[in-house]
C-alpha cells in the first residue's frame, strides 16, 4: 500500500478516536484546545486526501485493472464516509464556539481541508461507483440471450459505420 493512502486511513482514524474521546469526556483539558487539535488533525488529513487522489490517479494510469488499485478502493471509500461525518461533527462545534463569540485559528483552513475531503469523495466515488445489482442481472440475461454487440460492432458504431446484421 502507499504511505500515503497508509497515513490518510490512520490519521483519519486519529480523527475518529479524538471525537470518540471528546464525546466519551476522556481527554482532560479545555474544550477549544481540543477543538484547535482536532481542527489541525483535520487540516493535516485534507492535504493527506490530495495526496491520496494523486496516488489513485496515478494507478489508474499505470495499471487500471491492478489489485492495487481495486484494494486501494475498498480501503478508502469506506473511510472517506467517516470521515467526511467527523469534519461535519467538527463543524458544528466550530460554529458553536463562534457563537458564543470564542474565535476558533484555523477555521478557514478547516473549511478547506473539508472541501479536499468533499472534493476526494467525488473523484472516488467516479473511480469506484456502487454495483447496480438489477442493471448487472439484466445486463447478464441479455449476454446469455445473446443480445449484445461485440466490441468489433460498437467500434464501428462509434465511427459511424453500421454494424453488420447478424
């Protein structure tokens, strides 16, 4: 695996325990000295996502059909939905902290790493879509009635040419 995929799924991990932790009241100290920690943990993992993009952008140049990639996926997609609901969690206690007029360093750069994190779901989610189970059995059952078009039969309908019938 990447150290870069490697170091995203554990810091947002880290992410995930410091919230846990916070909601469970077991880290002593004052909460906006948690939140600046957490926020800063946040803003490390969306430069972290970047780099996880460039990592799948680059397999799928170099080996597109690799397990490297197809694991990589199964790796992240689930991570990105925890952490996309801890950056939510995060601000909303950013916006609770605003309210009661306590400044909060780092929250235009916690907006941004969110948008990194929003921006690395899109992508992974074009890379790697959910399986449509009724399009998949349908698209079988046409197969196995013979109700397609060779690869031969779509090239020549993309330049425009009409396929031969059968």
């Amino acid at each position: 695996m990447n150290i870069c995929v490697w170091r995203y799924l554990h810091r947002s991990r880290v992410i995930e325990q410091l919230i846990d932790d916070w909601k469970n009241q077991r880290i002593p100290g004052p909460v906006n000295a948690l939140l600046m920690a957490t926020i800063q943990e946040c803003i490390d993992v969306g430069a972290l996502c970047d780099q996880t993009w460039q990592t799948v952008y680059e397999l799928l140049h170099t080996d597109p059909n690799g397990e490297e990639i197809y694991e990589l996926g199964n790796m992240v997609k689930p991570e990105l939905a925890k952490t996309l609901a801890a950056f939510e969690w995060i601000s909303e206690r950013i916006t609770e902290a605003n309210g009661v007029g306590t400044p909060i360093t780092g929250a235009s750069e916690f907006a941004a790493a969110a948008s990194q994190v929003r921006e690395l779901i899109t992508r992974i989610e074009m890379v790697f879509p959910e399986l449509n189970e009724a399009m998949a059995a349908e698209s079988l059952a046409a197969f196995e009635r013979g109700d397609y078009q060779t690869i031969e039969e779509l090239i020549r309908e993309v330049q425009g040419h009409r396929a031969p019938a059968h």
